[in-house]
C-alpha cells in the first residue's frame, strides 16, 4: 500500500480517537446541547463506520477542473453515490472561499494577504431521513475542523443550495444566526463553495472516466491499529480516472513528446436524452495522456501582445 493512502487511514483513525464531546462544544458554544450531540454523533458515526476512499492527485485536479465550468442548475441525485456511507479523503485538499464574517463582526483577516487560507481536506456522507447528510473537514494539526454540515435532497440545484445554506448563517431571521460564520457573498463564494465541490465530485466518481480500486491495508498499519487498539477499515477505495488513450490514429509525421504526460481537458454538454424527453448535463471525459511513468507536463503560458 503506498504511503499516501496509509496517512489517510491513520488520519481518519487519529480523528476518531481524539473526538472529544466537552471539546466538541466548546467550538459550539451558541447552539443546544441536543443539537451539538445529534453533530457530534453523525461525525463520530462517519469516522467509524463509513467506507474508506481516497481520491488521488489526478482525479482532484479534474475535479477542481469542472468544479470551474459545473452548470449552477446541476439537481443532486442521490444515486451518484459509491455506497450509502463513506468517508473521502481528497489527496489534494480542495480551496475554499478566502473571506469569511462572522454576524457583528468584521471579515476574518488571515496571512499576509488579509485572506483565510483553508482547505477542505475530507468529506463524508450518510443517510438521513430528509436525504443526505454531508459532512466536511479542514485539518487542524493532528485534529480536525467540522467545517460544514448540511444536508442534500434529491433535486437541490447547485447554487441555491449554497445561498440557502450560507443564508441561515447570514440572515437575522434565521434560527442559525449567530450561531456560525458565513462566507462574504460574491463569485468567489459561487465558485470555491465547498457544496459546489461536494456535487463536483460526487457526479464524476459516478461516471464512465472513474474507476474504484480496492486496497487491502498494509501489515505494517494492521500492526499498528493492533498495538493502538484501533479498528482498521478492512479496505480502502481508491477513485482514480479510467485510462483514455485517444484512440483515432494520429496523422503522420506528427510529433509527440513521450517525456511527458498532459492533461486532456474535459468540459461540460447540455445533452439531449430521448428516453427521458429532456436535457441533461453531461462531463466530456477528460484524461490523462502519456506514459504512466512520466511526470505531468506543466501548463503553458501565453503572451499576448497589444498593437495599435
């Protein structure tokens, strides 16, 4: 097993075992108790129970690719899920929106730049009884942060569940107000939410450019989970694209640089579907092109020139 996927299991192990409950609501201080247990059991449940996967480097960057061109009215279809509980862990955390205020507060200034800098490191999702129930995690040191929590019904389109969702925190009307920082409404929002990436990903690990692979854990982290007392998942699900060779033959005398492997870009296509008399969103497979053992070919930059 390599090393990458033993960190995320020993991670998720790290964070079930440090959950504490009195820590716990101390970062929730404004809401009840019931209401900070119901959190805290669903994100204890997921540590413990849900399946393992892994999200490799590639698959991240596709994900972050179509996360930028993702219609805004794709609807949430619970069927896109790999099993009915898991727990991800994106190998390349996921950027979120860098300003966050909280109610009678200025913006949260961070770093140098005045910005937040956070990244969404896992997710999980379980059923609940008015749909999904979908958690998010930040890394925090050798703990986590419950970034997010919220809940997916089949239908909800993609930006107006993140308006409704940062709205509870947002609005004076709300029951939640006060009670959690919002993100500053505006593009970046739009485009960096952490719902918006949660859909992204979701859809593509249900289509034909996924394939899942099944990892046995290593003895050497059998043997630790051992020593700590500690329940190891059995497997880990690892999400990875599909190799897609381009299989039209190339014209002759055509040069190719073999030193490399590069990026074929996908992009998204409202498609016609005559069995369901409707237009539906569909991902145009993007790839990775190039010989497995080669590094990714860096992007290129473009000078432009401005002539009178």
């Amino acid at each position: 097993m390599k090393d990458d996927y033993i960190a995320a299991l020993e991670t998720r192990l790290r964070w079930c075992k440090n959950m504490d409950f009195s820590h716990w609501s101390q970062m929730f201080p404004g809401d009840s108790s019931q209401s900070v247990g119901q959190t805290f059991d669903i994100y204890k449940y997921a540590l413990e129970v849900a399946d393992t996967y892994y999200m490799n480097p590639n698959f991240c960057r596709l994900v972050e690719h179509a996360r930028d061109t993702i219609p805004n009215d794709l609807p949430f279809d619970s069927k896109w899920l790999q099993s009915k509980s898991g727990w991800l862990w994106i190998s390349l955390p996921a950027a979120l929106p860098s300003q966050i205020e909280i109610p009678g507060v200025e913006a949260m200034p961070h770093g140098a730049d005045g910005k937040v800098n956070i990244k969404l490191n896992a997710i999980a999702w379980t059923p609940s009884p008015n749909g999904i129930s979908v958690m998010c995690f930040v890394e925090a040191g050798p703990d986590f942060v419950p970034w997010s929590y919220f809940q997916l019904i089949d239908g909800d389109r993609i930006v107006e569940r993140c308006h409704d969702f940062e709205n509870t925190f947002r609005n004076p009307q709300s029951p939640d107000y006060g009670y959690g920082a919002s993100y500053i409404e505006g593009r970046e929002t739009d485009m960096l939410h952490e719902i918006r990436w949660v859909y992204c990903a979701l859809y593509l690990m249900a289509q034909r450019l996924a394939v899942t692979t099944h990892v046995e854990p290593s003895r050497a982290a059998k043997r630790r989970a051992e020593r700590n007392r500690e329940a190891l998942p059995p497997i880990i699900r690892v999400i990875g694209l599909r190799r897609m060779e381009e299989e039209r033959p190339k014209a002759s005398g055509t040069p190719v640089d073999w030193n490399w492997q590069w990026e074929v870009r996908g992009h998204w296509r409202n498609q016609w579907f005559p069995s369901e008399n409707a237009h539906r969103p569909v991902f145009i497979e993007a790839y990775i092109k190039g010989p497995d053992d080669k590094p990714l070919k860096p992007p290129g930059h473009k000078l432009f020139a401005a002539i009178r």
